[in-house]
C-alpha cells in the first residue's frame, strides 16, 4: 500500500469536541453525556465542562444530556475535526401533590398490636382540661377500659386493676409520682410531649414489673 493510502485511512476520523454550559448562568455541566447513536459511541464531559469524542467521518445525530435538563439533538457533519459548543435549559417538571403521613392509614386495623391505644398531642390538646392546663394523664382517662381513682388524684385504673400495677414511662424511664399539688396538675409539659401509647393487656416482653397497664409518653425530639 502507498503513502498516499495510508494518509487517507489516517483522515478518516475526526474529532468533535466543545463545551457543554447552563444556558441560563454559563456554568459548565460536569459529566453531560455526548451520544452519538449511529456509531454507539459516546463520551461525558469533565471538570471543566469539556468533551472530545472520535469517531469516523460522516453526518450523525449527536445528542448532549444531563440529568435535570432537557436532551438537545443536532444533526452534525463531520468531515473534519469541529468544536461544537452546546448549552443545555433546565427541565420543568410540576410534580402532583405529595402527602407524607408517619403510618399507614389502615395502620389501626392492620397492625398486631392489641389492647393499644396510641394518642398523639394534638388530639389531647383538644380535650377540655382543668384551669385550661392540658393533662396528659386525665385525657387518657376517656379512652376505653381506664377509669379515674377519685376526686383530687390523677392516678387511673385499668381494667380493674389499681394504680399501682400501672407503668408510667418517660422516654423509657420510669415515672413513680405522676402528679404534683394534690393531682391538680400533672409532671408532664404537653408543649413537649410528642404522644402517649397505652397498653392495656398482652404487654411486650420489654416490659415488666406491672400487671395493668404501660403508659409510654414520649418527648419530642430536637428543640422545642
């Protein structure tokens, strides 16, 4: 083969190279991808925002995109090595409404748990309280199967049980007097209380030391 047949293989490829930018502020797009689809090659641009690619002489389809924004085609002929500069818009998506729920809505019905009762401060913030101070302990007095102890006192029994077979926690730490100035006012701040879960029979092996109930009030997290 001659020299001259050897220069025309030499020739027949070129190179398409360029920068691809944010239409909007000229900032270059770190790892756009530049496709060619008739040759199934391709390349990413990198820190700078720059590509070069390879491929034989002809006319493709190239096509430059990034995630977030939207694909631009062109049709590019390639006789020789060019510098094709792009710049991408960003996609405009409306997304449809997102409803984000703590459990399921059949969470009630669905769940193992029996004999529980979970109420969360909102709801005990909406019963009528004494002297307008929301308590915790006397709103949990209307849920099924708990009864008051008397007039002046906010202990409860459970299912016939007396006071002193309920366990009352605090993030997990025993609370032994649930109450101050003679049961008028209760130890727990509803402002942080985040919700209060009854268990009024078969208690979890964590659990011991009672034979009623477990009152498990739990805080909020993180700053009030």
């Amino acid at each position: 083969m001659s020299l001259q047949g050897f220069a025309l293989l030499a020739q027949s490829k070129v190179t398409i190279s360029g920068y691809v930018k944010d239409i909007e502020n000229g900032e270059a797009l770190i790892g756009a991808t530049v496709y060619v689809k008739e040759v199934g090659a391709g390349t990413a641009t990198n820190v700078y925002g720059f590509y070069s690619l390879t491929v034989p002489t002809g006319s493709y389809q190239v096509d430059f995109g990034y995630v977030g924004y939207d694909t631009k085609s062109q049709t590019i002929n390639l006789d020789a090595d060019k510098r094709v500069d792009v710049e991408l818009s960003a996609t405009t998506t409306e997304l449809q409404e997102v409803v984000i729920t703590g459990e399921s809505t059949d969470a009630n019905v669905s769940s193992v748990e029996m004999s529980t009762e979970k109420v969360d401060i909102k709801t005990i913030k909406k019963i009528p309280a004494f002297m307008g101070e929301t308590d915790v302990l006397r709103s949990i007095q209307l849920l099924p199967g708990v009864s008051s102890v008397g007039e002046g006192s906010s202990g409860f029994n459970v299912r016939g049980g007396n006071v002193g077979q309920n366990l009352v926690l605090l993030d997990d730490a025993p609370v032994y007097n649930s109450s101050h100035l003679f049961g008028f006012f209760s130890v727990f701040n509803p402002d942080a209380v985040k919700d209060v879960t009854l268990i009024k029979g078969a208690m979890p092996a964590n659990y011991g030391g009672r034979l009623a109930s477990i009152l498990d009030v739990r805080m909020n997290e993180g700053e009030l």
